[in-house]
C-alpha cells in the first residue's frame, strides 16, 4: 500500500465563483468538496443535507477555516421537488446567483437481485439518480439564463462495473452517467458545462457503516496504491471539473480509481 499524499493547498481554481453542493454534511466526498471550494477561493458557498444538526456543523466546520467566503446551510431532500426548488431559490439569492452545481447526494445499499424489494430499488435510484436530475433541471434555467456555470455530478465507477449486491446502485450510477452526457449536450448550447466524477471506493465514516469492513478492505486492496481514496482527493477532481482548468470538457465521466471497469 502506497503512503497517503499530502493534503494539497488550494491554488484559486474557483477565485470569485459561487458553489452549491448537495448531501455536503458529515465527513463524506460532499464536506470534502465544500472545504475545497473555500480553500479555492469561492466567494460563497453553500451545503446543503437532509440532517440539520450535521448540517449546522458543517457549515461551523467551513466557517472555521477563517477565510471570506461566506457559507450559507439550507436543508433538503432531493427526493422531494418543493424542496429542491426551494433550495435552488436560496441559493440564487444568498449566494447571488450559483456558478457551480455538485450533486454529490447519493444513496446505496447492499442487496442480491433475487432479494430486492421494490422501494429498496426505487429508494435508490430516487436519490442518486432522480435527484441528481432534479437538482439539475431547477438549476439549468438559472444558469441558461446566465448563459454559463459548471455542473458536476457525483457518478462511480460500478456505472462501469459489476459488483455483487449493488445492482440498484450501479444502475442509479449508470443512470448518472448517461444523464451527464445527454444534460451536458444540452447545456453546451447556453454555455453551461455538466460533466461527472467517478470514485471507486473513497473512505468515510458513512461508508464504513454501510458495508462489512472486511469487504471495504478487499475493494481497497484492489486498487492500484493498495488504499482508498482520501476523500479529499476525489475533492480535488471535482474542484478540476468545476474550473475553466476544464473549460473544453462537456458530458465527460473522470474516473478516480484504477478500476476503471
């Protein structure tokens, strides 16, 4: 197993832009993310969850870090359309108009085909795939307007490959896949660039309690430095994709792994 690289200090990738990212509570790709935008020098951002004390944190969390930025919390839950249209108005006004969108919120689960229930699959793909559509669709007209901003959508790589127990999830993350290239296509016309970030397998607190430890460690030892990812370093590729770094880049899936399929 290689050695974990330092943290890398920001470079002003984002100087001036405003930032929204969903599911950005607790210890996960989504705090990560936020924390990378202020270090990058986004003049606000905003986090947004389903779980307010988190959420309160997070935003303390981000605060702390003394910088100008401001940094707003909203709650929702992507699966609800009110709630996603009320967030989206927030964040236009507090943050004066949204530059970059990461939909980072997701959900998996564990569960062979042959047991699956019906709300368990629809659960999944409503979260990770319709909400990612959601969220876009009330942004889009926002940023049309604008004629310009960057989407980012949180993928993985089993939209690429099999695994075992995550046909619901890998199905939700194809689905991603597949709508951040037809959506970027769209939004190219107004100036507006969707593209995707595809993690294999990023350790967090949430994900160890999701999955069987050993498993985890299993998945980890695959990859090509022996280790998961930090989850900073997925961060650091959706930082890359929101910046004009990436300005010629429309309907792309960037893998972060070695395990490409």
């Amino acid at each position: 197993m290689t050695q974990i690289p330092d943290y890398v200090p920001g470079h002003g990738l984002l100087t001036g832009r405003s930032v929204l990212i969903t599911a950005a509570a607790g210890k996960g790709i989504g705090f990560a993310t936020a924390r990378r935008a202020v270090e990058e020098g986004a003049r606000a951002v905003m986090v947004s969850d389903i779980h307010e004390g988190r959420l309160q944190q997070a935003v303390a969390n981000l605060q702390a870090l003394d910088t100008k930025c401001e940094v707003f919390g909203q709650l929702c839950n992507v699966t609800q359309e009110e709630e996603v249209q009320t967030l989206v108005a927030c964040a236009e006004d507090k943050l004066g108009g949204t530059d970059v969108l990461v939909n980072n919120a997701g959900l998996g689960g564990l569960k062979p085909v042959v047991e699956m229930e019906d709300d368990e699959w629809a659960r999944v793909l409503d979260v990770t795939l319709t909400g990612t559509m959601r969220m876009t669709r009330a942004m889009l007209p926002h940023m049309t307007q604008r004629q310009g901003g960057a989407i980012v959508n949180n993928a993985s790589v089993l939209g690429w490959r099999a695994q075992k127990g995550q046909a619901h999830y890998a199905a939700a993350k194809a689905g991603v896949m597949a709508l951040t290239r037809c959506a970027g296509l769209e939004a190219a016309e107004h100036g507006i660039r969707i593209n995707a970030v595809s993690p294999s397998i990023a350790m967090h607190e949430f994900l160890a309690r999701s999955a069987p430890e050993e498993a985890l460690k299993a998945l980890a030892a695959q990859e090509a430095f022996g280790r998961a990812a930090e989850v900073w370093e997925v961060a650091n590729v959706i930082m890359f994709l929101a910046s004009d770094y990436a300005s010629y880049m429309v309907g792309e899936v960037v893998s972060v792994s070695s395990q490409h399929a």
